[in-house]
C-alpha cells in the first residue's frame, strides 16, 4: 500500500506516525505512576476542603491553612472515649515510631467532636500524653459539621443518665489529607499497624 505512494510523500508520512509514536510513549511515561494502599481508599482526584475555622491546643486559629505543606491524619474522637479513641491514638503512636524519620512529614491530628468538655488544655494533656508530636484542634458545631461533611465522618450526641455524662458516637476512620490541604483518602477500620505504616511510608516518598 505505501509502495503506490510517492517517495517523498510516503518518508513524511513514515516520519508523522513516528512522531505521533513517539509523543505517545512519551506522554506514556511521564504520567505519575498510580499509588494505591491496603488499608484504605485513595480519592482520584483529592478532594477541596471548604474554608473552616477551628482553635488548636495551644488556643491559636486552626484553618485550612494548618493543614498544608505536608500529610496529617485526622482521627475524629473526644477525650473522654472510653475505648477507640484511645486505642486509635495508641496505634498511631506506633505506626509513627515504625516512620522513623519521616515521622516528621507526618501530622497527626485528633479533630475533637466535644467542644463542650474538650478546651485546648484537655486536648493538648490528652494527645500529648499519648506522642507529643500529636496535634489536636476543635471547634463550634457549625465548623465541625462543615468538615464531617467535607469529608464523610459522622458524629452524634448520645445523652446520657444526666447532663454531663452524656458521649459521643463516631465514625472509625482514619481522613488522610495531602500537603495541598486536601482530602485524598481513608484509611478504613480495623486499622492495623504494620499496613498503616507501610502505606504512609509508600506515600511519603512518592515524588
């Protein structure tokens, strides 16, 4: 078939199909490789957190802006759960001890659900208690239910025999979110160590 066209016209064409080859592979090759991790869900693409306003332990403002220029874990609880909480906190002590060194790209946030009883002095005793590199921030109703919608947590209040003792139900999951401050995943229970770990590591050195 491309004997019957002219030589000239037959050697551009041989050279636009290599062209388009080769801008192909290339094309090919320079998308990033996907990541994927076990013990969660990855969102393609992240997604936007709304503009929020919260206080941190040290009673200073806690924004969107906290939460950029490297990966945070969020885990939504209050200080006086009474068994995930600080079974997931203690887990977390562990997979950042297993990050050695990169631990430090790492923060790890407990978003506190109980602004009653939660004031920046309790969080700051609670999570450092557990690792001092832990953060934890809270804020009025109306924020923390802008960010559980944002991203896909749960949370109610349970009353209890009397005013005070009442708790807080609440979703599991760890929300992963990425140095631009969005949300790009979760890591889903029953949370294990050595899984978190590795994915956390295979992300943080992701280029």
């Amino acid at each position: 078939m491309l004997n019957k066209i002219p030589a000239p016209l037959r050697f551009g064409l041989i050279a636009a199909i290599a062209a388009a080859l080769g801008l192909a592979l290339g094309i090919a090759f320079m998308q990033p490789k996907a990541v994927s991790i076990e013990s969660g869900t990855l969102l393609q693409p992240p997604r936007a957190l709304p503009p929020f306003a919260l206080t941190d332990f040290d009673g200073k403002p806690f924004t969107n802006a906290s939460l950029q220029g490297h990966w945070t874990v969020v885990f939504a609880g209050f200080t006086t759960c009474p068994d995930i909480c600080p079974g997931t906190l203690t887990l977390m002590k562990g997979v950042m001890a297993d990050l050695g060194p990169l631990a430090g790209q790492v923060q790890m946030l407990l978003l506190s659900i109980d602004p009653e009883r939660d004031t920046p002095e309790r969080l700051k005793s609670y999570v450092q208690y557990f690792d001092p590199r832990f953060a934890a921030a809270t804020g009025p109703n109306a924020e923390l239910d802008k960010l559980a919608r944002a991203m896909s947590f749960v949370y109610s209040k349970v009353p209890g025999a009397s005013p005070e003792t009442y708790t807080m139900d609440h979703s599991a999951a760890l929300m992963l979110i990425n140095p631009q401050g969005q949300l790009a995943g979760f890591f889903t229970a029953p949370h294990r160590r050595e899984a978190l770990a590795a994915d956390l590591s295979t992300l943080l050195k992701k280029k």
